[in-house]
C-alpha cells in the first residue's frame, strides 16, 4: 500500500494544484457563458463580414442578376413587309412599306460583302443570354410580316442565292388567299433552313382594340395551328399594326412564346425586352448602303 506523507512540501503542491485547477476551469466556464465581444474585433474581418453589413450575398446576386435582364446588345431587327414593284401607283400604303427586288437583291449583296452574319428572331432571347456567339457590329436580323407571296417569289430565291435567313411571320387564317402564300410554298420555306416561321396571328386583328378573349384566342390558336400544320415548332410573334399593350404582351408570354417583335424604332434589344423588341424600317436605308446605315445607328 502507497502512503503520501503529509509533509509540509506536499500540502504546498497539492493546494497550489487545486488552485490552478479552480482558476482554469473559472476560464473555461467564462469562456461559455461570460459576455460576447463582436467577432470582428477578436479577428481580422473577413471578405463576407466586410460585405455583410451592407449587402448580403442574396442581394448582389440580385444587382447582377437585373442589370443583366436589362443589359443593351445591338441587334438589328429590319422590318420589310413587300418587296415587289407596286404595280398600282395610287396604292400609297403599299408604295410606302414597299421595297424594288434589285434594292432588296443590293441590300443582300452588301451585307454579303461585308461579311454580316444574319439570324433568325428566335435566336434574339440566345444572343442576349450568352449562348449564342454574336458579333454586334457585323449581325443583322431580317423580318417579313404578313407572308404575302411576294416573299415565295422573291424573296425565298435570293435569300437561298445569298444564303441569308429570315424571319417571315404569318397570318394563319389568310394562308393560300389571293396575295398570300400557301401551305405548299410556306412547307419549303420551312424545309430550306433559311427560314423561320412565326406567327402574326390568325387574322390580323388590332390586338389592343379587340376584347381580350378574342386577342388571345388570335395568339395561341394561331401559334397551335402553324404548329401542326407545318411540323414546327413556333417561338417568335409579330403583333400587328405594332399594336401591343401589357395585357396582349402577358398572353404572348403566357402563350410560350419566347420573344415577340413590335414597330418601336431601335437597335439595342435587352432580355427585359424581349417581348417588344425593337425594329428599323428598310425605308431608313434609302440614301446610303444598308451597311453603312447599319453601322451608323445606335
Ligand atoms: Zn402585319
């Protein structure tokens, strides 16, 4: 058996233990449960800590996030409608939205040469976002509205002989009526590649006028019926005479279209935009070449 003699050396040691004991675990239990000082005064703040106080990771994302919705990229949408020489002198209107075959074959030729890469409306919401390589001072976007015949027999060939796409947006119920196309010619549009379909409804009502049953029947069904018809797969809208409000912009959102087209004059687009993206008129290219014009506008 072990004895401890109880020296007087001994007692020292034990009690000056027992102190120390007492006083490390008062530390430790300080340490739990005692008053906190900030964090940011014990330790050099860190980057979050520096950027927490006034903006929380949520919130940049946020800042990032809408100044990219709302991010400018020039893209030049040109809204043709005939291209044809109007045969009757007093039909102003037609004369006025009107463009001569060799101007149109011209305009062609020079964006050719001057190496322009051209692209369909559906590509718009893809070049705003990123996914699809674009070069803003040398791309353009060519639209025909309405779907008259003209552009079966004039357009379609020099497009193919310029290998240059085009959006042509069509009035579904008007297709095969005198002056229009028909289903036949719209098929090998669809089948060349150079062409995409969109729709400019079912027959061409002034959307901000008409009750809103009505305007969204003339934008679904009109999406549902170039669909089936043509195998295709509809994403960009034309709204007619330009007309558009926020209601008729919500049907054609809800309708799954990913991007629709208006007459508001411009060339920078944004994500936010996209469902009134802004177009120039062919008529605007009349004293220069279109590509000098093109790169002129801002
Ligand atoms: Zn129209």
């Amino acid at each position: 058996m072990i004895t401890i003699k109880k020296t007087p050396e001994s007692v020292l040691v034990f009690l000056a233990g027992f102190a120390c004991g007492v006083i490390l675990a008062g530390a430790i239990v300080y340490g739990l449960i005692g008053p906190r000082r900030p964090a940011s005064r014990a330790a050099p703040p860190s980057d979050r800590e520096l950027i927490a106080p006034y903006y929380q990771p949520a919130d940049l994302y946020k800042q990032v996030k809408s100044a990219s919705v709302s991010a400018k990229m020039r893209i030049p949408v040109i809204m043709y409608h005939y291209v044809e020489y109007v045969k009757d002198r007093n039909d102003l209107i037609r004369k006025n939205l009107d463009v001569t075959p060799d101007r149109f074959e011209k305009e062609l030729n020079a964006l050719k040469a001057a190496r322009f890469q051209t692209y369909f409306v559906k590509d718009i919401p893809d070049i705003l976002n990123g996914s699809i390589q674009y070069e803003a001072s040398r791309s353009a976007v060519l639209t025909f509205d309405d779907g008259y015949d003209d552009f079966y027999t004039v357009v379609f060939p020099l497009l193919k002989k310029y290998q240059v796409k085009a959006t042509v947006y069509l009035i579904a119920d008007f297709i095969g009526r005198p002056g229009f196309m028909n289903a036949s010619q719209i098929s090998q549009l669809v089948d060349s590649d150079l062409v995409e379909v969109g729709s400019h409804t079912l027959n061409h009502l002034y959307l901000k006028a008409v009750p809103p049953p009505i305007a969204e029947k003339e934008i679904v069904q009109s999406k549902k019926t170039l669909e089936q018809r043509f195998h295709i797969t509809v994403k960009t809208f034309a709204y007619p005479y330009g007309a558009f409000n926020d209601a008729v912009e919500a049907m054609v959102k809800d309708a799954s279209y990913s991007a629709a087209v208006s007459v508001m004059p411009g060339v920078l687009q944004a994500q936010s935009d996209r469902f009134h993206l802004y177009r120039i008129r062919p008529g605007r290219f009349s004293d220069k070449t279109i590509v000098s014009a093109l790169e002129g506008m801002k």
